[in-house]
C-alpha cells in the first residue's frame, strides 16, 4: 500500500525525532566529563564540536541573517557571500563554486567552514623562536587541592586534571614527611631514613595531616552509620527514605578519572609530602604526584611545563625530593644547563624545551663573611640613589642574617627558573635571566601604583608571577586580564573553582597548548605598542541545548545572558586605592544583560538583543576579552579580540 506521507510530512517528522533526541539526552551539567572536556586552560574551546542540530529559534535567525544578505534577490549570490564571510566572519571564501545559495547551502557552507565553532583555529603555526619569557604561560595556583584553601584534599587528580586541561605551570608545596604520616596496614614498602638517629618532631605538615585525618576519619564513620539506618526497616520513623544532601562547593571536581585516591594511604615511610600548610587540607605523597605529572605532562602538548616548588622540609626530605624528581622524571627534567644556552646570559628559545620539564625554586645561598664591610641603610646621599642603596643592603642583611634553607643540589635544579625574593627593580638578582619574582595580587597593584614603567620594563626581559591573595580561601580568583595588561608571564589561578579568572583564562590559551606569545612591546624586543580604538556592538540572537539546574524543568527555566567587556580602562593605568584589597577588581569591565527568556532554547527575536559598548581607546586587542554567561550556570564563552573584530552576526557556542 503506497504511503500518502508526502516528503514534507516526512521532513518534518525526521525534524521532531531529532529534536526528541536531543531532548532526551542528559543535560550537560549532569555529565561525567573528562578533564580534557573542562575549561580552564584552552582544551576545552578546542575540543570543542560544533553542534550540527541548530534549534527553531537559532534557524529562526540565522534565516534573518540569510535573508538581509540577499536582499531582493531570491537566492544568495556567490559575490555577496564571499564579502560577508571575509569582512564579517573571517572566514575563507575561496571554496565557494556556486553561483548563488540556498538557506539550506548557506548553512552548509558556514557550518563546513568553521562558522559555528566556538573558536576558530589559529591562522599560522606557533612562534616557538622567542625566549620563554616573552609568553605568557597557563598557570595553577596550589595545584594539589581539589577544593577551598582550608578543608580540601590534596589530590594527584588535580595535576591530571590541570595538565589535560592546558596548565604549563603547576605548583607543588613540600613538607616533612616521616613515621608518624604512615597510617598502619599501608603496603608501600619502607625506605630507610637518610640517618637512622634522626629524630622528627611533630612538623606544619604532620599536625596538618592528623587534624585532615581525623576529618577524614569522621566522615567514613557518618557514611557507615548513615549505610546502616538506611538499611534497616522501612517501618517506623521512615529512616530509609531520608534524604541527606551531601552536595559539594562549587569547586570542580575531577571525575572519570583512574588515578591514584587522594588519601593518606599512599605515603611512603619517611618520604616528603604534599599538602597545605597550617591547614586541615589532607597529604598526598610527594612520589605520587612526580610519577602523575610524568604521565599526563606531554599528552596534550610537548609544549615544556614549569613546576613551582614551595619547600617547607628540611634539607634531609630535600635531598629526598631530588632523588624523586630526578627517578620519576628522567628524561624530562632539566637537571644541567645546556651547553649552548648559559642561564646567566640569556634564556632558552622555546623550541629548546621541547617535552622538558622545568623546576622553579628558590636558590641557596653561602654565608656572608662577617668580616665584609656591610652597608647601612641609614646612608643615603641623594634621593636618586636611595632605592639601589637600601635594596643592596636588604640583600646584604638577609644573607647575614641566615643561610638559605634550601639545600644544594636542590638549589642546582633551578637552572633556567630559579625563584627570588623581591626587594626591588634596581638590585642584583632583579638581572639575572633566570630569575622570577613571585609576588601576590595586591602588592603587584601597589607597584604597579608607583612604578608602572620600571616594573613593565622588568617583565619585557624577565619572569613575574602573580598568585591570589591569601583571603582567597573558597578558592576564587583575580581577574588576570589585568595582570597580563602589565607584562605578567604567569598569574597562577585556583582551578578549583570556574569562575570568572578561570573562564578568562580559558579564552586566553584557547588552542594555544598553554603558552601564548606575548603582543608586540611587551617582548624583550622594545616594539613599540600596538594600540586600537575599539568600537564594540554585540547582538545576541538566541541560544540552544542549555543545561539545566538540578531539578528544574525547562518550562520553568528563566536564564538571561550576561555579556562583559575586559579590556583597559585609564584608571587602570594609573590605578587608584578602590581596586585594591579584598574587594573584586572590576577595573576594565564594562556589563550589560539581556532580559529573561524561557527555557532551554533562548530566542530575542529575528533583532536580537544588541549591547553598546563605550569606545575603548588605546586598546590592545590580544589582551581584552568578551565574556558571555548564562546567569547560575557554568556555560560560558571567552572571546579574544580578533583582528577583525567581534562579530555580531556570528553565533557563539556557549560551551557546558
């Protein structure tokens, strides 16, 4: 019996049973995902596919947009469409062989050519010939943890999960492990202690490990108390029934993954360890975390990774850390300099560290003779020289007064990235090639204050870090847009937690493996400057497939766009008292939202919603980002100024 379906019908039904589909798939939010599907550090924009099921109201306006381009004519004209993709998407054109289009080719034609894609890939290969300090680089900040500064575990996940996602530079703190940390029944076997007589003392990092151990221990008690109540009777009180939220903070959390469990179980007798110091945060074994770092180091890029060691052991469980290092990273670990490239004259080319791991820490030093004349900071002669002569003799007095606590051969790992103290830009060590001044948040804010073009001349030659202020205990974030803005190679972020620093980050090293090539005048090449004047108008036409709350209907779904503007304001450049401290820098951020829609597929209308942003002049493009959020959910979309500019007509993904 022939069917009286026409092929209409037919298209249509085909249309309604994918729609269906993608209905009934879990929302995002719900998913497992792997550490290389979360953002933070570029991979996530990168693996990123586009979603080729385009809903009624996203068709809606891509049909208006269609439309306004052919103008009169019945079809799209090969000329017409070949403008609008150079001038307006910037995209290729070169494979157009139609004379005129269809909506339906038109989509096709976007769609094979990248138009729907998140990102779009970089327009030529990597600069890989500049000195390492000429890029910025995708940074953690107590990379071990796996939630807030205080309470969290630390984990060995949490280096899969940064390394996966496009860190370049991890942090580790060290502290004295021993006896007392080895919970009874462990079968890691015994190493002997490098002197039999040692006696260890209760440390930072054995209190902080009992009082992380206890917690720990109660938290299995409740479990096992809660397993039994609730498998008893039905009767009664109903126990069984009883639901206990147990949801988490906001931190991310690292899943689908087989590494090793973040528990105490996996020291070793008498090894160094890994946690939070002063703190409730649990250990992890200091091996454990070398032997995750070897490998997950190379699989997303043989781009080299940076490890900034904090050591809080003594110089026993140091020598230990050397012999670790040195075992579980052999082959990688840049343990002499190279004999082409000496560290007190100039850095290597990145192409030179290739699948190489690098260690940052701080340098030992000798003991001063006392019978050296020492210089008094109470001398000073002229207003000019002041600032050299107290910083020499800061230098002096701290090197009198105690030697370096880190020992030798530690000290010699630290060949092309060795850590200093600051004192300031005029003293010896603020020269040396190798160096790195690490520095938190606020006091870079001070010297930006007061010695802005010194202190960006220093980071056009030389490494700076920056890390979150220590009121940052849930684990939050600065905005490192600003940072970047002076020349900071490294501002260590909380992976932890995907908020608006993290999300900045992920547009910044967006396909970039973790290290991005700085912008004209801020290399060791004195360029001069490149700035733009923007003028930025952005329209929001709709959006498709966003993910849900817990226990939220998508009729009774009300999201709303927010869209930011992170680019240089001149009271960042001369930055006054109100942006420091505890409160949120919102220097260089100009907002606007959109109205509430409804639903999991947001529609504005065949218009959509267009934001007007002030003109921005003396603008750097590499170095300002457009921010999209869909409000109490973490979906989001990074975009870096692009040559072209932004382009409203685009649609952008919002990632979930």
């Amino acid at each position: 019996m022939p069917s009286s379906t026409s092929t209409a019908g037919k298209l249509f039904h085909l249309h309604k049973l994918m729609a269906m589909t993608t209905v009934v798939s879990p929302p995002l939010s719900s998913l497992n995902l792997d550490p290389l599907a979360q953002a933070g550090g570029g991979t996530a924009s990168e693996a990123l596919q586009p979603q080729p099921y385009l809903s009624h109201s996203i068709q809606a306006s891509l049909k208006y947009v269609y439309d306004k381009l052919r103008g009169k004519e019945k079809k799209l004209s090969r000329d017409k469409l070949a403008e609008w993709m150079k001038s307006t998407q910037d995209q290729p054109a070169d494979c157009l062989d139609k004379e005129s289009y269809k909506f339906e080719e038109f989509l096709e034609t976007v769609y094979y050519n990248r138009g729907f894609d998140a990102i779009k890939a970089p327009d030529e290969e990597k600069d890989l010939t500049k000195p390492i300090s000429n890029y910025f680089i995708s940074s953690s900040h107590n990379t071990y943890l796996d939630g807030n500064q205080w309470t969290s575990k630390s984990s060995t996940d949490a280096y899969k999960n940064v390394l996966l996602r496009g860190c370049r530079c991890i942090e580790i703190d060290v502290h004295n492990g021993g006896e007392d940390t080895k919970p009874s029944g462990s079968e890691s076997p015994a190493l002997p202690s490098p002197k039999n007589d040692h006696k260890r003392h209760l440390s930072t990092a054995t209190l902080s490990s009992l009082a992380a151990e206890a917690v720990d221990k109660g938290g299995s008690k409740y479990k096992e108390m809660k397993g039994k109540l609730s498998g008893g009777s039905s009767s009664g009180l109903g126990i069984k029934d009883l639901k206990i939220d147990e949801t988490k903070s906001d931190a991310l959390s690292v899943t689908n993954s087989v590494g090793r469990a973040p528990s105490v179980r996996s020291m070793r007798n008498g090894e160094p360890i890994v946690l939070h110091g002063w703190t409730l945060t649990a250990p992890v074994a200091f091996r454990d975390v070398c032997k995750v770092v070897r490998e997950n180091a190379f699989v997303t890029s043989q781009l080299p990774i940076i490890v900034s060691l904090e050591v809080h052991a003594n110089t026993e469980q140091q020598e230990l850390m050397v012999s670790i290092m040195k075992e579980e990273w052999a082959g990688y670990l840049v343990d002499q300099a190279h004999e082409t490239c000496n560290p007190d004259e100039r850095l290597p080319r990145l192409e030179e560290l290739l699948g190489k791991i690098l260690i940052k820490v701080k340098k030992a030093l000798e003991k001063v003779d006392p019978a050296l004349p020492q210089n008094s900071l109470a001398v000073t002669h002229s207003n000019q020289d002041r600032e050299s002569t107290a910083s020499i003799s800061e230098e002096e007095r701290a090197a009198k007064k105690k030697v370096s606590k880190i020992c030798e051969n530690l000290s010699n790992l630290g060949i092309y990235t060795h850590s200093e103290h600051f004192v300031s830009f005029e003293a010896k060590s603020a020269k040396k090639p190798s160096h790195i001044f690490s520095i938190g948040e606020t006091q870079i804010l001070d010297l930006h204050k007061e010695k802005r073009e010194r202190m960006f001349a220093h980071n056009r030659d030389y490494f700076m870090r920056a890390y979150p202020a220590g009121f940052r205990v849930n684990s939050s974030n600065l905005d490192p847009s600003i940072y970047w803005r002076k020349g900071i190679q490294m501002v260590a972020l909380n992976w932890q937690k995907m908020d608006e620093g993290v999300m900045l980050n992920e547009g910044m090293f967006a396909g970039e493996k973790g290290w991005v090539l700085k912008p004209e005048g801020y290399r060791s090449t004195a360029e001069p400057i490149p700035y733009k004047t923007l003028q930025l108008r952005v329209t929001i036409f709709g959006g498709q497939h966003l993910p849900l709350p817990p226990d939220t209907r998508a009729k009774d779904f009300r999201p709303h766009v927010k869209c930011e503007l992170h680019a240089e304001r001149p009271e960042e450049k001369i930055p006054s008292d109100d942006i420091k401290g505890r409160r949120k820098a919102r220097v260089g951020e100009w907002k606007h939202k959109t109205a509430h829609g409804k639903g999991d597929h947001l529609d504005f209308g065949p218009e959509g919603t267009s934001f007007e942003f002030p003109v921005v002049e003396r603008m750097l493009e590499e170095l300002s980002f457009v921010r999209y959020v869909i409000s109490y959910l973490f979906s989001f979309s990074v975009t870096r100024i692009s040559p072209m500019g932004l382009n409203p007509a685009q649609p952008t993904k919002c990632p979930g």
